[in-house]
C-alpha cells in the first residue's frame, strides 16, 4: 500500500531496516522513508514498547509495517528478522542495517584487546550477517540492494575513538569487498558516512542548543538530521542509483574536508 502522493519509487519491495525504533534515529528515518514510498518494511528495535509504538504510527499513516523486537548483534537474532520478512511480506529486495557504536571511548594505551576485538565485531558483524540472511531469502533473484550505516571516523585522529575508527574502516572495506562479490548476481551494496546527526544517541552533542554550536562548525552550516541520511540511504537503494555499488557516501555536512581529531559517534 502506498500512502497518497507517494513517489511509489519502492512501491512493491520489501525492505528489513535493523535499529529503527529511536525517534529520532536514522533507522527511523529510513523506515519511514521507504514506507512512505510504497515499501512494505519491517522495523526492529531493542525496546517493546518502542517498537509497538513506531508500528501503531506507521500503521495510522496507512503504511505496511511489521515489527522485530530484539538486538541485531548475533546471526540467530538475523535470521529471525530476515524470516519475519518473508512471513510477512513474501521476500526481501532491500536491507539497511544501522547497528554499530563505541562501547569503549579508550585511548590505544588503554584499551584491552578483548575490547577492541568487541569493537570491530559490533561496527562489522551484524552488517554482514544481515546481507547473508537476505541472500539465503532471495536478495539476488529479486536483484534487491543494501545500504549500511559507517562513519566518518576513520579520516579523524580522535585518541578515544581508535578502536571505533579502526572497524568503521574494517566496514568500508568489507562493504567494497561484498560489493564486488555480489555484482555478478545483480545485488548492490553501498555504506552512507555520517559526521554528527541530530539523533536520541548523540543527543548530548546538540540538546543544549538545538545544535546550533555543531552545526556551526560544518562548511554547510547546519547540523545534519537523520532525514538527510534517509534521503541518501534511499537513493542509494533505488534504481536511480542503479550503477553504484560498493562505494561509502559522505552525507556530513562538508565534515569530511576538515582535518581534526573530533570524531562523534552518529
């Protein structure tokens, strides 16, 4: 079902968006996106009542949605998503998976290596399980397409964020990896690189002012919303982006073109 003046530029698709409950997040925001162009979506989120009620909003604004409680972190919990999806909807054409963060702010000299280890695992593993689970559900013979959420980290020196940086850019490269695999069965796969985005995560950054002071500080003057993420991670999903595949999209403000070593987590 597409809502009325919808593009219906995923009108008959269905799109699986992991940590999508958070308002605002950029889950969120692509959930919303994608359903509100014609795409039937399943959301997942860690907390019930969070998940009841982003069902119930979408469901007011006439959109196809179903929701998966639960963390994203383990294979199992994927495959249990991904299995929702065909339950509900009959397939899966497009994945957006959001997971990933910075457990341990440590400096190189005080990080353990079971923390680093932890780290990576967080930023690479559930991305990679959740193309694998749509795969083994017909991701390639629906040519379908996935957008993972990565970081501008690894272009920034901050001491704290070393073992956050390092797996954002285990992810990139994971992503060109996957991407040049998948090709030849007609799936595509990108990553969008956010700077600071004005979410429930990073609320500390921008609540004080509305974000004014970050915003400030970018060469666009603004600080950037989840629903430019959204906007990006669409397109890329979409056929018109039908000739770009394993690339990471800046989507930051211009945050990319200054050095520094201030790297907030998305």
């Amino acid at each position: 079902m597409t809502v009325e003046g919808s593009k219906g530029r995923f009108s008959g698709k269905v799109a699986v968006v992991t940590g999508s409950t958070a308002d605002p997040s950029i889950g969120h925001s692509c959930a919303l996106r994608l359903a509100r162009e014609g795409a039937s979506v399943v959301v997942n989120g860690r907390d019930p009542t969070r998940l009841a009620t982003t069902e119930a909003a979408m469901r007011d604004e006439g959109l196809e949605v179903t929701g998966v409680v639960g963390s994203m972190e383990t294979e199992g919990a994927v495959e249990a998503l991904a299995d929702r999806a065909v339950e509900a909807f009959g397939a899966i054409d497009l994945i957006v998976g959001t997971l990933g963060g910075a457990p341990y702010p440590l400096s190189f000299e005080a990080i353990s290596e079971a923390q680093l280890v932890e780290t990576i695992t967080l930023n690479t593993w559930p991305a990679l399980a959740l193309i694998r689970a749509a795969l083994r559900r017909g991701l390639a013979d629906r040519r379908g397409s996935g957008v993972v959420i990565s970081s501008g980290s690894p272009r920034k020196t901050t001491s704290a964020m070393v073992a956050y940086a390092a797996s954002k850019s285990a992810l990139n490269t994971m992503i060109r990896t996957v991407a040049a695999d998948l090709a030849p069965r007609g799936v595509r796969i990108n990553a969008v690189s956010p700077g600071l985005v004005r979410t429930t995560a990073t609320r500390s950054h921008w609540e004080a002012d509305d974000g004014r002071a970050a915003g400030s500080a970018l060469p666009t003057g603004r600080l950037t919303e989840a629903e430019d993420i959204a906007g990006a991670v669409t397109f890329l999903l979409s056929d018109d982006a039908r000739q770009i595949t394993g690339i990471t999209l800046d989507v930051d403000g211009g945050n990319h073109l200054a050095g520094g070593g201030w790297s907030p987590i998305r």
